[in-house]
C-alpha cells in the first residue's frame, strides 16, 4: 500500500481504527447513535469517488459491500446507508451507516441531526468486538 497515505487530521479525531483492509482503512466514527463505519482508500491525494484507479475499484466494491454485510450482521439494520461527501474532509472516504427506523435521524440523512454521542471506554469496546467478529463472517 502506498507509503505516502496519511489519514485526514479530522478522521483521526473523529474516529478509530478498526482494521486496514486491502485497499481501505476502515474506521469506526465515535458516535454512539448509529454503527457507522468509514472506509479510507489508502491512496494519497484522492478526494473524488471517480478518481479510483480502474484496477482499485473492484477492490473498493467488494470492501463497501463487506462492510455493509457486517454491519448487517453485527446490527440487524433497517436500512445501509452510503455516503462520500467530502465537503467537510475532502480526503475521499465512504461511510457505510447502519439505520433504523426509531434512530435520531430517522428518515433523514445523521449529518447535522444532532451532535455526536461519543462512545464511553465499555461501550466502545463492546461496539469493537461486534465488528471485528462481524468483518470475520462477512
């Protein structure tokens, strides 16, 4: 993987490192309201979905669609939830968000609906250890 990636300052804060798949760095967003993951090609200078090198993008496809399958799995969610804004950090990264129906945000999009709910040190493990189990059966 490429020596020059170095993760967004505002990702590092706002998140923990759950994993470094094949081509993403997979984090977990510390906000307690929803199972909500970000997945960060670990290519320096990307800040667009359409700028993934061709041979990357399977390998992408596959990493979304893993990391839905375990929040599915870990969670029994109503709905996943894609997104790649970067209006904020435009360093390209893709949140996968596990919803439901009874969620604060519900039907509406998680940004801006209410402020983070930072995990405390047990719930955060436990959210770890229920992704790190799922990523297994995914």
């Amino acid at each position: 993987m490429s020596e020059n990636f170095s993760l967004h300052e505002r990702l590092a804060a706002d998140c923990v490192t759950l994993a470094d798949w094949p081509l993403c760095r997979v984090l977990l967003m510390n906000d307690a309201s929803y199972p909500w993951l970000i997945l960060v090609p670990r290519r320096p200078g990307l800040t667009e979905f359409h700028q993934v090198d061709a041979g990357d993008m399977p390998q992408l496809a596959d990493e979304i669609c893993d990391a839905s399958r375990a929040l599915e799995a870990a969670f029994r969610p109503d709905k996943i939830n894609l997104g790649a804004l970067g209006n904020m950090v435009p360093q390209l990264h893709i949140h996968v968000i596990a919803r439901f129906r009874d969620d604060p945000a519900w039907p509406g999009p998680v940004w801006g609906a209410q402020p983070p709910a930072p995990y405390g040190a047990e719930a955060l493990q436990a959210r770890l250890e229920a992704l790190t189990a799922a990523f297994g059966a995914a």
